[in-house]
C-alpha cells in the first residue's frame, strides 16, 4: 500500500509558529513519526509540504494518475479558501482521502470552521496532534481492507 501524505501552507513552521496552538514539535518530527507509524503498518508514504495551492493540487491528481491508494491531507489555510482542492479531491473520487488539523479548527476562529474539502473526504480529524496523521493512515488502511472485501 502507498499513501501520499500532504502538507499545506505554513505546516512546515510547526514547532516555530503558535507553539500554544501546534505544540514545540517540528515539521520534521512529524515526518519522521509518520515514516515510523507507516513502516509498523508495511505502508510506503510518500511526503510532501507546499505553501503552494497549485503544487497540492498537481500532487493530489498525480495520486490518482499514479494509482496510489489514498491521500492524507492537512490543507492549512487553504482548507477554508480553496475551491481548488475541493475540485481536486472530488474529482479522484474514489480514491480516498483525509483531512486532517492539528489543532481542532472548530474550536477556534470562526473563519476556520469550515472546509471546503471535507465533504468529498472519507473523513476529517482535528485536533488530535500529530497523532491525528496516523489515524488518517489508519483510516485509509481499514478503507482499504472493506473496499477488498466487497470485491471479493
């Protein structure tokens, strides 16, 4: 199995930026968790961060094209600005996806309490750290083993 895991604007700042909201961990330990949460599961991840809308957007339709077996995502801000993602995701439908936060983003500014790509997602989870990436995984493997199954 293979995951491409993304990263949206400003995430490569956690552990530098709000550090009362994100925590003191860095961007690279968060990788590394991921890389060692995925090599428990015997699950290739590949990882990527952009500040750049278009450069996520490239990278979810190359998932689809390159037959990978699901996304996790954590937008950033683009989660409640960009109609862009929202067309991305839905358009590799079914290929599933989920959206991950940090931090609990209903629990915080009103602007941030929407999101234009959780509808098309197989899930959202906010506000369980870091941790929340791996449960994403989780999510997309367990997906996976139904999705096998009603093939059968």
């Amino acid at each position: 199995m293979k995951l491409m895991i993304l990263n949206g604007p400003n995430l490569n700042m956690v552990g530098i930026r709000e550090k009362q909201i994100y925590g003191t961990e860095t961007f690279a330990d968060l990788i590394q968790m991921i890389r060692d949460a995925a090599k428990e599961r015997n699950v290739e991840v590949d990882c990527r961060q952009s500040n750049h809308e278009g450069d996520l957007v490239d990278w979810i339709q190359e998932a689809y094209f390159k037959q990978y077996d699901g996304i996790v995502i954590n937008p950033g801000a683009y989660t409640h600005t960009s109609i862009a993602l929202a067309d991305a995701v839905h358009a590799i439908e079914p290929l599933p996806v989920v959206e991950v936060h940090i931090s609990d983003i209903s629990e915080r500014e009103s602007f941030r309490h929407s999101s234009y790509e959780a509808p098309f997602c197989l899930a959202q989870i906010k506000g369980h750290g870091f941790a929340g990436y791996v449960e994403a995984m989780d999510l997309i493997l367990s997906h996976g083993k139904e999705s096998a199954e009603y093939s059968l």
